[in-house]
C-alpha cells in the first residue's frame, strides 16, 4: 500500500492498490452538508474498515438482530468465502446498545471482503493483506510533517497541502512570567522548528514530552519497521529514517526551550490568545516563551535522556548530538531537584492551553527511569521510587506508566540495582485488568464508559500499548489481540460507526479541528490526523451551529470543524497510532 508516490503528490483520495478500499474524502468547505451526508450509515456492521494481517485477530459487531450466523463474501462477486455463528447478544454500557461479535480469525487468505448477515446491511469492504496497514503508519509519522512550525511545506513533498512558512520563531520574547536576571522579560530568543501542538499553532514542552518519546519508543521498539521507509519528507534519502528526522524537527526546537543560564525549561512557546482560523503565514501575532515550569522540565529530561540512547547510533551523521541530549537531560534534571514543586500558573494575558498538572510525583519517576537506563547510574532507579510507582495507561498528565514501558523493553540491560519481577509485575498487573475487560467486553474493547475522556482514542491506544509490552514480555496471545482491538476500534469497530484517522477508511473523519485542513481551501483534510474521539462533555456544543448526533457517551462524537472538544487533532494523540500500527505489523506472527 502506498500513499506518498515518489514525486510526493498526496492526496486523501487515492486508492488503495493492496486492498482496492478508497479512502475517505469530502468537501470541508461545506461542513453541514457534509457532516450529514457522513453521518449517513451504509451498515450497521462496525468492523476495522481499513482490514487486517493475515494472522491478526478478526472480530465485527454487529446489531442486536435475529440472524445468529453470519458470512464472510467476497467484497467484489460476493461469494460466500466463511460462514460461522454469533456470539450472544450483550449489551456494551457506554453505547447502550445490544451488540453481537462476529469472530473470523480462521480467514487468513489475502483478498478484499464484507461481512453478511441477514437482515444488516453488508459491513463496509476490508482487506487481508500483509501490507494492509503500512500507509496508514506512514500517514500517521507523516501527520506530523504537515504540522511543521516555521516550515515551507514544498509541493514536492506536500502536494496539494504546500504552504508558506509560518511561524519563524527565531524573534520570541521572554514573558514576564519566565524572567530571569540573566534574560528579564523582553529577551528576545529563537526557537524554531517544532510541531503545532495539535488544531493551534503553538507548541508545548509538557505534551511534545510524550508525544516526542512515542515517536523514539516506537523506533527503538520496531526499528525494522522504520528503516527503510521513505515518507518523502525533505530529509529523506539521508543515512537516518525518516521517523527519526521528523522526531529530530521537534527536538532541536525542545532544545532551545531550556535556558542555558539555569537548565529551567519553558513551559511553553504561544502567542496570548488562539490564532484564528487562518494559514500559519497569515498568523502573525508576537510569540512568548512562558515560565519554566518542574513539569516541563521533566519531561524535557525524559525526552532527551531516550533520545540521546536512540540517536547514539548515529553519531557519524549527528556527531555530539547524543551527548548534547544527555547533558540537556540532566541539567533539566538538576533544575527540577532544586526546584521540586513549580507548578505552572496561567498569566492574566496569557489565554491558550494550559497543560496544567499539580502532581509530579509521575514526571520525577518517568525521568528518574529514562535517565537511569540511558546512564545506568543507580542513583536514577532509586529517584524513581519504584515501589511506590505504579503502572498506569499513558497520558500527558500521567506519565508513570512511560517508565515502567522503557524499563521493561530495557530489562536486559539493568544494572543489578533494578528489580526484575518488579518491573514485570508493574505491566503484567495492568495488561492483564485491560485484557479482562476486552474479553468481557460486548464490543471486544479495552475502552470502558469512564474512558471517554477528552483525546479518547488516545486512551485506547494507549491502553493498547501497556498490552503490547506485556505481550512481548510474557507471549500471551490475548494481549497482542487486545491491543490489535484498540487499533481495530480507532479505525472504525466503534459506536460511531467511523474510522478517526483523516483519510483512511470508508467512512472517516473529514471535518477535524485543525486550523491548516479548515483554511487551506483544499477539499480533503490533511491525511494521516487522528480525531480525538467521543466524550459525553461536549463542552463546544454552544459554539456549534450543528448539534451532536448523541448524548450517549461512546456516541458523543461530532464530525465538525468547531468542535474542538471531539474531533480536534493533536500530537500526542497520533503518536501512539504511529507506535500501535508498528507494533501490530511488527508482533503479528507472520
């Protein structure tokens, strides 16, 4: 399957050669008529629209109906292929439905096919293949080049969604609020490059810090997947992949966040208030660096520690970077012993996100555990306090449980200091409540009603990679299964009936809240971009001039432009969706 051709044109309407499905598309600049045509269901059949590997997991659900077989035809000529039984009906509280499953694991054969029963539509067309999933994670490393800061994105290279640099950097003021004697309110600094934090055009350390680290996690756990991938971006071609270079955008601008004065991190680059929706080279506001900030700090130590033992390979082509990294990480370290509990306050004139966490007790493990196996200095392990850290599902303002994931993949590499059945405990115990609920579950899902928070589908991947972790730990075949769920339920097995990734699937997200795909006059949204997901807040709803389709929680989705609350996009939201569709392909038996 290929997205990017080699002159780079990319277009979210193209086909998809491996498994003949067309990706989603639609007109934004009409986004009433067409979040009601995409509401439109073609069948109550909710399946993984894009398709599976050959030995992965297969499931479907399917409506509460009379039928109890159903069939697997071919999607073209419609010849029955398998035939088997449903499971009992079960009802799945977060949807309030009654739903069936369908299982069809035994399909292994590669080929285009639907699932039949009687009395539901057919489920949309999916592929078998050994390649069905590899230009999704190409668009999703991707996802992040076209949210480059103070980049020209080339038609070579962009195709249809080329801009003007915006957004330079390199004449940012110092707040008041991150004043020092050395740099009082009004420096001026650069700081370019970097990523756009998600539908905004302005970039935080606190969620590049699991962003960027799901990014290095994934290569450093898949490198096969990666090294020979060309996702015609500018640096492709050199000695590096291509996952790294674009990981290397944001981290050269991270590190021109730490002040070398004190190695304090800014909390944040932003303008005072959201740009509207406008191009990045039409946003033209002044830009502040705000407060340093422990948490932002610690994370910038995290992320730097990991990079620097991922990027250790590649001296030659970045000569002193890996030390550079390592050093950054532990005078950001250094500063946050010193400065144990600065949490961030927002200024009076300062309006945008906030990435507010007054608990970093997880922060201090989290860089306390990358420091310690990058450096294999035992005085790291004992800082992490590991017996009083538990495991928890990633997220920005949770970030233990990035610890204990490096710990576990690093397990063979410890020093005698680390307590081996500790560390695999700390993700067996989790792994193992997620797969409970996944195999109790009527939707064959991780996701339970209290997980549809805001940046849902980031839970479910996030879930999905304790699994995969545990998985390569101890082989258990319900945890790889359970994290191909999350993917399966990301790309359309889920109450909404819709694919959230931009561009791939029969009925995907067209409308995402995202400023470039809302002013760039260009019909499709950028590809690759995964949508938030339901949450039963709707704290947009009154800025909506189109209401939700659902109150109900696993339904509570809303496929617009305005609504920020359901179907923004944001960095750290697609980095597990780079990790999970790597991991599947790389862990699937082949």
């Amino acid at each position: 399957m290929v997205l990017f051709n080699p002159t780079g044109l990319v277009s979210a309407l193209v086909l998809v050669a491996a498994s003949g499905l067309m990706l989603g598309c639609g007109n934004k600049s009409t986004p009433t008529e067409n979040s009601a045509a995409s509401s439109a269901v073609v069948g109550n059949i909710k399946l993984n629209q894009l398709g599976f590997l050959p030995e992965s997991a297969k499931w479907a659900v399917i409506p509460d109906v009379a039928a109890t077989q159903f069939k697997i035809v071919d999607a073209t000529s419609g010849a029955e292929i398998y035939s088997g039984s449903l499971t009992a009906a079960a009802n799945w509280d977060a949807s309030e439905e009654n739903v069936k499953l369908a299982d069809f694991s035994s399909i292994k054969t590669p080929g285009n096919y639907r699932v039949h029963v009687d009395g539901v539509s057919n489920s949309y067309p999916f592929a078998i293949g050994n390649d069905v999933y590899n230009a999704l994670n190409a668009a999703s490393i991707k996802a992040f080049y076209f949210n480059r800061n103070s980049a020209e994105l080339l038609p070579e290279h962009a195709g249809v969604y080329a801009r003007p640099l915006g957004h330079p950097d390199t004449q940012v003021l110092v707040h008041p609020s991150a004043a020092s004697e050395v740099r009082p309110a009004g420096t001026v600094i650069s700081s370019p490059k970097g990523w756009y934090d998600a539908g905004d055009y302005n970039k935080y350390i606190v969620n590049s810090g699991i962003a960027t680290y799901s990014l290095l996690a994934a290569y450093e756990h898949f490198p096969e997947i990666f090294n020979n991938q060309n996702l015609n971006i500018p640096e492709s071609g050199d000695a590096i992949p291509d996952l790294l270079n674009e990981t290397l955008w944001n981290l050269e601008w991270m590190l021109t966040m730490q002040d070398p004065n004190d190695g304090g991190v800014y909390h944040k680059l932003t303008n005072k208030r959201f740009d509207g929706t406008v191009m990045p080279h039409e946003a033209t506001t002044e830009r502040y660096v705000v407060q340093k900030t422990t948490a932002a700090a610690l994370d910038f130590a995290a992320v730097m520690a990991t990079s620097s033992r991922v990027l250790a390979q590649y001296e030659n082509q970045l000569p002193g970077m890996s030390a550079k990294m390592l050093a950054a990480a532990e005078s950001a370290w250094a500063w946050a012993i010193a400065n144990p509990a600065v949490i961030y306050k927002q200024p009076d004139d300062i309006k945008t996100g906030e990435y507010g966490d007054a608990n970093l007790a997880d922060e201090f493990a989290w860089a306390a555990a990358e420091l310690y196996i990058t450096t294999k200095k035992d005085n790291y392990y004992t800082a992490m306090k590991p017996a009083e850290t538990t495991a928890t599902v990633p997220s920005w303002g949770d970030v233990r449980g990035l610890g204990w994931i490096s710990l576990a993949h690093h397990r063979n590499q410890l020093t005698a200091i680390a307590d081996q059945p500790l560390i695999a405990n700390r993700i067996n115990e989790l792994a193992e409540s997620l797969q409970k609920v996944w195999a109790t579950s009527a939707y064959r899902v991780t996701m339970q009603k209290n997980d549809f928070k805001w940046g849902s589908n980031s839970v479910a991947l996030g879930q999905a990679m304790i699994l995969v972790q545990a998985y390569q730990l101890n082989g258990k075949r319900e945890y790889l299964d359970a994290a191909q769920a999350a993917l399966d339920y990301v790309l359309g097995r889920n109450a909404t009936d819709m694919s959230f990734v931009t561009g791939y699937g029969a009925k995907a997200t067209l409308h995402p809240h995202h400023r470039p795909s809302g002013a760039d006059k260009v019909a499709d949204p950028v590809p690759g971009f995964l949508a938030g997901g339901p949450q039963a807040g709707q704290q947009d709803k009154d800025d909506c001039e189109v209401a939700y389709p659902s109150p109900i929680t696993a339904k509570s989705y809303l496929d617009h432009y305005c609504s920020y609350a359901s179907n923004e996009v944001a960095i750290n939201w697609n980095a597990p969706l780079v990790y999970i569709s790597a991991a599947i392909q790389a862990l699937t038996p082949k």
